[in-house]
C-alpha cells in the first residue's frame, strides 16, 4: 500500500499508541515534528539528533517506530537502517530523506526500511507513515512514484 486511508494513532495489535524514535538532526524540525506526531496520539519515546543515537535508542527503547534521517547524508540513515535490522528484522523503519530519485527509494526498500517520507512533506505525511507501518505497510510520500516501488516489488523493473 503507498499511503495510510485513515488517521488515528493506534497502529499495533493492542490499540496502545504507537511509540515513535524520532531522529531529526535540526532542532526546530525535530521540535514540530514530534508535536506534529505526539498531537495526533503517538507516543513520542525518544527524539535524537543523529543515526548513531538513533540505534543505541532503539536497542534500548525498542520503539513500534523508528524515523531516521537520511537527508544529510543518505548512506548513513542506510547504515542505520541496516544495523537496526540486524540487531531486530522485525523493526519498522521510516526515513525522512530530501532525495525523491528512484535509486535512493530502491536503496531504503532494499534495506528494509518500510517507510519513505520527503522531508519537504513530512509536515503533512508523517502521522500517515507511521500509522501504515505500525501496521505492517509500506508508505511512500505521495510525491514518490507508487508504481514504481511495485514493479520493484514485483520484480518487474
């Protein structure tokens, strides 16, 4: 599924909110977006400025979501992402990325990471994502090209 079609932060098996690791290198950003998702009912657990807290966090926290920053540098919210899975294949990543180029997209799927949000619309996408991973979903920014990920998915490409 490319985008979540209902709004609510209850996601996971139980109905208890969804408890989110936010990563956001930039204060002010990282400010807004963990009010952003605390408003709409997630339960914000950690908020850290780098990947590599990131993961130390969720090994400890074990969060329902974890949001990497792949905006500075995309490989190392890749790394992150792949330490995580390593450590936990069942953990559910988001990457909040400034690169919409099939090949950063192919990248993340091909990690693991099942969600993929532009930060020039995480204001609007990121509850949606979370919501649609915590239940078992993949989510792309709408501005990513959804037939593009199922014919990767489907191995058409």
């Amino acid at each position: 599924m490319c985008e979540a079609g209902s709004a609510g932060a209850s996601g996971l098996y139980d109905g208890t909110p969804v408890q989110v690791l936010l990563t956001e290198a930039f204060p002010k950003a990282r400010r807004e977006l963990s009010n952003l998702l605390s408003s709409q009912g997630f339960r914000m657990i950690a908020e850290v400025t780098d990947n590599r807290n990131a993961v130390r966090l969720v090994k400890h926290f074990q969060p329902d979501i974890a949001i990497l920053d792949a905006a500075g540098e995309f490989s190392a919210g890749l790394k992150a992402a792949r330490e995580i899975l390593i450590w936990n294949q069942k953990a559910r990543i988001i990457l909040l990325s400034l690169h919409s180029e099939n090949q950063y997209k192919r990248a993340a799927l091909q990690a693991g990471v099942r969600g993929y949000v532009l930060k020039t619309r995480a204001a609007s996408d990121l509850g949606q994502a979370v919501l649609e991973v915590s239940r078992g979903g993949i989510y792309l920014s709408p501005a990513c090209s959804c037939w593009h990920w199922m014919e990767h998915l489907l191995g058409n490409e």
